[in-house]
C-alpha cells in the first residue's frame, strides 16, 4: 500500500479523529450524530495513521510530496 497522504493532511486528519472521539466519549454529541462522528473518528484515525486514502486513490489525488527527480 503507498502512501497518498502528506504528513499535513495525516495531522489533520489524526487531530479530528481526536476531536470527534472526544466529542463522543464525554457525551457533548449523542445519538445518531454521535455514532456518525465516531464513524468519521474511526476512519480517519486509521487512514492517518496508514497514511493512505481508499478515496485519494479511487480518484488519484495525491498529497504526498513529489520526490525530485534530479535529486
């Protein structure tokens, strides 16, 4: 599996899943749109942490620096 995701984009995504798990487990959300934001959490903890998108490659994006060639 290569990596797509730029270490800013994994922050961002590992900082969100930590908002919304936080967000669930003190209760602040309940309900439905609770359980939608733990699924959120759950999925970007695990892209972040991988550091590759199912949906980036479905579409080809990439937010990975692009290693120079001359280099």
């Amino acid at each position: 599996m290569t990596k797509n995701m730029s270490n800013f984009d994994r922050i961002i995504r590992l900082t969100l899943a930590l908002v919304f798990f936080t967000l669930f487990f003190t209760g602040t959300v309940a309900g439905v749109p609770a359980n939608i934001l733990m699924v959120f959490g759950v999925v970007f903890a695990i892209t972040g942490t991988v550091g590759n998108c199912p949906l980036y490659a479905l579409f080809g994006i990439s937010t990975c620096r692009v290693p120079d060639p001359k280099q």
